[in-house]
DNA sequence: TTCTTATTTACGGATTTCCGTAAATAAGAA
DNA sequence: TTCTTATTTACGGAAATCCGTAAATAAGAA
C-alpha cells in the first residue's frame, strides 16, 4: 500500500499537480524537492528513521542553476536512490518521448512505470499509481505503441562512440586514434567506415547527416 | 481588473495547476480547452455573449493527436484571438527557452507576459498575473537574461532547406536542384558550400555531422 | 597442431566534399 | 548610362569519404 511519497521535480507547477493528484487518492505523506540532491537525502533519512518512503515521482530533466548538484539528472537521481533503497518503486513523469530512453528506463533502471506529459497525463498519474499500488508496472498504450516502433537497431559501445566522435566534429582518422585510444575494437578507419555503411544499410539512410540526424532525435546520443 | 480567464493548454497537469494559482488569486471564472480550435471558440462565444474574458494564459506547443485542429500552435492562437478580441490580454507560460522565440513573442505577437516553465513558475505565475493586472508587461529577470545572450545564429529559410535536405539524405547537387526547384535562391552547389561554411564558422563546428546534431537537438529542424 | 571460418585491417580508385580564387551577374550610386 | 560594390556562380586542386577487394589476423573445430 502506497502511503508515502516523495515527489522529485523542478518545475513548481508540476509538483503542485502531482501533489494534487496525491491528494486525490487520499495520500497525505507527500514530499517534494526540487533538486535531485535534495530527493536522495530525504530518502536516505526518511529510511535511517524507518519511515521510508513507498514510491517516487521524479522527472528527468533538472535544469542547473545557482546551486551546483552531484546528481543532475532523473536517471541519475534513480540509481542512486535504488542503492539506499532498492525497494523504492519508481514512477517517472516527463515530457521526454524518444523510444529510446523510455525503454532503457524499463530495461536498464527497472523503473515502475512510465507517464508522458502530455494531454490527459493527470488522469494518467491516478492509473499509473493505482497500478503501482497492486504491484504492476504501468506503461500507457500510447508510450507501448511507442516503444515497438522502436527500429531496434541495437547501438553498440561501438556504433555510440562513433557516431558521438562525429558529433564533436571528428574525422574518421582522429576517430580511429580515439578509438585505440579508449580500447574499444574494431578500430580502423577501414572498419569506422564498414560499421557506419552497415547501421545506414539497416535504417536505409545514405548518408551521415541523416543517421545523426536520427540518433540525436531518438535520444541514441 | 482580471476577472474572466481562459486557460489554452493541452497538458492537463499544467492546466490544474494553472487553475490553482488563479484560484490563489480570487479569480473564479476561469475556462480550460485542451486545443487551441477550443480556446478560440470560448473566446468567439464569451465575446458574442458580452461576457469576455481578460486574459488568455496560454502554452506555446500543442501536441497533434486524432483530433484534427486548424490552429495548432500558441503563437496562432495568439495571432488568431487578437483578430476577434485585440484588448485581450495574453500571458504565454511555455517550457521555450529559445530567445529567439521568446523575443518575437513580444516584438511581433505583443504578448504581455511570459512566463517559463522551470523552478518557481507557479510563483512567477502569481507574480505576472498581478503585473499584467496592473497593465505591466511580465518578463522575468531570467527571461530577459536569456533575451540578451540571443547570440543565437537566425537561421533563415535557406538554412532551413539546406540542414532539412542534408537529414534527408541528399547530397548537395540534389539540394541545389531542390532549392532551384523550390525558388530559394542562392541555389548554387557553390552558394551552398559557402552558406554551410559560414554557419559552421559562427558556431566554430568543424563538421555537417556536428551541425545537424546541433540543429536537431535546438529543434530548429 | 592444422585447417576452416570469421573478423579486422590495408589499399586503391571513384565520388564527394572542402576551400580558395576567379568570373559572371545583380544592385546601387553618380 | 557607367562605375562601383556586393552577391552569386563556376572552376580546379586538395582532402576526405565511399566502396569494393584483398591481405592479415584472430577464433574455433578437428
């Protein structure tokens, strides 16, 4: 039963919603913070005074401003929560829409659901918390359908680091150095030049400029 | 005296709180549309009703969905109420932090405030509200900050064709055909190399790959 | 080990882009 | 008009990328 909740996010207006969606389902143990280094501590008190908290609310994107943060970021804010408290379920609330980093917020952090701002996302909230209290991971049918057109082209360790290097503006030589540099194998310029031909190849782009393109859209890079 | 407001906002969390600031303020008459079409309508209708509102609060991106709209952006909603009602006040409350945008709000559109979505908006929302109450025009100290450092390249609609065809992936004496095709002029692969050169050169990038992610990530294409 | 297969690298020519310069055209002023 | 200036286009060599093939290396099986 979700009783306590703690409520990460930076914009005002969006907390005051969230918190009277809260309200609305007769949670009265809310919290809000609006830097991300601020919701970890009050997790980790809230836990060394055995009144932890049952769910988190949390954006991804913290803008930075005056106060210099050590956690930046939703992503970040949830693994570091997870740490302390590994039980915690997570509920992310955030404008972001590429495919991309909605599955890898499923995939990699495990979060327990997911709802988009976006029209109706209030009423959404109430669904997403309901099913998190009977211990179902939420994702609407609009981010589902999202996700599966996901051409799931699986970017490597590889294919990222190329495609970032081209982004800072790098040639395929100093890619290449780069590459040896870091350890990360196949190296040659000969083989930067195979593996971008094949991911294009895959998505059916003839040229770089569309692959990046792409990538910065889907949120690869 | 602000009595009557209408807010024009199609995420339905920032519209709740929205409605709870105004109610902060004493102002019980306020309507709500979730598409820029209704948000026209209840003013036509308040209008012919001699019942008209002061103010309009209003987003700036409006998400298409099933529903297929004539006017899809706060910008043309503003342009499209003023024609029926050119004394109503328009506050916009939008996530852009653009000052280019911000800018041509106030210069071109004459909106009288604006106000970001970000850390402490509701108060600023409280705050623009009695400004504009009081016939001031709103725009936060960082808002005109943002407004100042508008270092940002204008990227004309020769720019905007040539990054567009690049995403697409053609090459350049494609895009010189296409701009030929299209009446954009210069059109020349020469004038092309050298209008690419020159952004390049604003933004010291050393690369097209660098650009497009550029452009890509500012949402500028 | 040796043989087979897959992966990685090297190389060379075609294509494209890059970059500077010069020619052509357009625009404005006297 | 003519002269001046700015813009646009054309051109050519240098650099980078593209693309196919061949050589070298690594990995796996017998």
């Amino acid at each position: 039963m979700i009783k306590k909740v703690l409520i990460a996010e930076d914009h005002e207006s969006a907390s005051i919603s969230v918190q009277k969606t809260l309200e609305q389902l007769g949670i009265v143990q809310s919290e809000y913070a609006y830097y991300c280094d601020d919701a970890l501590l009050s997790v980790e008190k809230a836990l060394q005074n055995g009144d932890s908290y049952d769910l988190l609310i949390t954006d991804l994107s913290f803008e930075k401003d005056h106060r210099p943060q050590k956690t930046t970021s939703g992503s970040a804010l949830i693994i570091a929560v997870r740490k302390v408290q590994p039980d915690l379920k997570v509920l992310v609330f955030s404008a972001e829409n590429r495919s991309a980093v909605i599955v890898q917020l499923f995939e990699n952090l495990g979060i327990d659901g997911y709802v988009r701002k976006a029209r109706g996302d209030a009423k959404e909230l109430l669904k997403a918390i309901n099913h998190i209290d009977n211990n179902q991971r939420y994702c609407s049918q609009e981010t589902i359908q999202l996700m599966k057109q996901s051409k799931s082209h699986d970017f490597s360790e590889l294919d990222i680091a190329i495609i970032s290097q081209m982004i800072s503006g790098k040639k395929q030589k100093e890619i290449s150095s780069y590459l040896k540099e870091h350890n990360i194998f196949p190296s040659s310029t000969s083989s930067i030049e195979k593996r971008l031909n094949y991911i294009k190849g895959t998505f059916d782009f003839s040229s770089n400029e569309q692959l990046i393109a792409y990538c910065v859209k889907m949120g690869i890079v």
